[in-house]
C-alpha cells in the first residue's frame, strides 16, 4: 500500500493517444505512482474478464484481481462470458494505459498490469465495483490493495455480479466437504482460528483440533517480516478471512503470500488485566 502523502496531487496530464487523472484515488480513478511507466495502448481484443489483448504487447493481465474462468472455474463457468462481455463493454471506443507492476510477467508470460482508460478509469476498481471480478493480490500486486478490498466488501454485500452466485460464497472453514471440492480452485474462507504454530519455514493458523483434515492456512518463512503487524500468532480465538489457491495438505489448505491476503473481521479483544498476585499470609 503507498502511503496518500506519497502520491503527488497534479492536472491530469496528457500522453499520446490518451489523458490521465493521476492525482488522488477518487471513486475508480488512478492515483498510482506518476513513475510508473505508461504505455497508451488501444485494445485489440478482450480475451477474458481479466485479460487483454493490446495493440503492440503480448496479452495484458489484470493485476490484482481475478475473473471467473469457465475452464477452471467450473462451478461458475456461465458467468465466465459475463465478466468477459463486462470488460468488453468497459473498453469498448477507447484507449487504455497500460503500467506493468515490478514482476510483469506471469507464468503464461502475459504483462501483469494496472490499466487504465483514457479517461483515468481504473479497470481494476470498476471491475472489482461492478462484481465482474474478485480481489487476488499476491506480494507483487499488492499495491491499492485496500482500495480494492473496500469496492470488493461492498460489491459483496450489495451481491452484485459474481457474488450473487453461491459458487462465489465466502467458504466457511469448518466445512471440510465443500473445501475438499474445491481443492484446485481460488476461493475466500472465514473462521475462527483454534491454534497456530510455527515450524520449519511455516506458520499455521489451524481452523480445527485435526490438522490432517481441518482447514489451514500457511505463511511462507520468507514473508514473515510483512506480516509482523497482523502478528499471525497471536491470532488464535479470532475470525479471520482469507483468500487463495485451495490445494491440499493433510487437509485444505491456501497459502499467504501477501499481509493482504488475511483479514481479521472481528474487534480485538480488550485488554486483560493483570492477573492479581497470590496473597502471602504474614509470619506471626
């Protein structure tokens, strides 16, 4: 996340092909790094409702978030076609700016990236508005995370889009059969957290007393230090969501490779008081 103070309050500025509103994040417009690299681009064809072709790049990926795919996300394959057609319609008539995040490829060597639209609509927050998409931040794209997360709470509630479908419902932890089933696919899961230990090059925050069936979500040695703040050990009593890839390990699992990744959705506790010394009777 870059801090508001950072993000310099300028005109819009003009680049050849497009305008940009780059000066604070008002609504679903960008007010990311003005150092980021912009590219205008115009749009040669939208591929799928995170995923772009552009004219003079390779494939554009939507950084942050994530579209319903109908290959892999079989639960919810109809609505592949309406976050595509969503994108198209977004898109349609204009130019976008496209500013690739620091690891801009993916594995399928497609530019991760914010894109903008010629005037300064952010994709991503539309998107994300519009329930079209779902909020899937990794270490690397974690920018403006929370920006994204608020529109996706909201989208949420108002089940707009995706989430009006129970294929998109929030996963509860305790539910081992519909995790079991979900093994392979990115979903968001709440619940309580009934113990938590560190180990080797993990930490685990154990959602039940079995943890070779229970769920478990699992925090890499080497994001340790971004976690520090969330202090993942201390969470045990605590509901908390979070958000990945379910794969096995014993039981389902997904592992944080981001802080944004975990939300804590419930108050802290209060402070415990001092527990009252033990009284000494006195020597007579």
């Amino acid at each position: 996340m870059i801090a508001r103070s950072s993000i310099r309050k300028t005109r819009p500025r003009a680049l050849p092909g497009a305008v940009f509103v780059c000066a604070f994040w008002i609504g679903n417009v960008w007010a990311g790094p003005e150092t980021w690299a912009e590219r205008a681009r115009g749009v040669a064809n939208v591929l799928t409702g995170d995923t772009l072709a552009v004219e003079g790049m390779a494939e554009v990926r939507l950084a942050g978030v994530r579209a319903p795919y109908g290959k892999t996300d079989t639960f919810a394959a109809p609505f592949a076609a309406e976050a595509r057609d969503g994108l198209t319609q977004l898109v349609r008539g204009h130019q976008v700016s496209v500013r690739p995040i620091a690891a801009a490829e993916d594995r399928e060597g497609a530019t991760r990236a914010h894109v903008l639209r010629d005037d300064g609509l952010w994709l991503q927050a539309e998107l994300v508005k519009r329930g079209l998409v779902r909020v899937a931040l990794s270490a690397d794209s974690a920018d403006f995370g929370d920006e994204l997360l608020a529109l996706e709470r909201d989208a949420r509630a108002a089940q707009r889009g995706l989430w009006a479908l129970n294929a998109y419902a929030v996963r509860d932890a305790g539910d081992r059969a519909r995790l079991n089933r979900d093994i392979g696919t990115y979903q968001l899961i709440a619940g309580a957290v009934t113990s938590t230990a560190r180990r080797g090059d993990e930490i685990y925050l154990n959602f039940g007393n079995d943890y070779r069936e229970d769920m478990t979500a699992m925090i890499p040695r080497e994001t340790w230090t971004a976690f520090n703040k969330l202090k993942p050990l201390t969470l045990i009593g605590r509901k908390i969501q979070v958000r990945g890839w379910v794969m096995r390990q014993n039981g389902p699992a997904v592992m944080l490779t981001a802080p944004a990744l975990l939300e804590v959705l419930d108050a802290p506790p209060k402070d415990e008081t001092t527990a009252p010394k033990r009284r000494t009777r006195k020597k007579t």
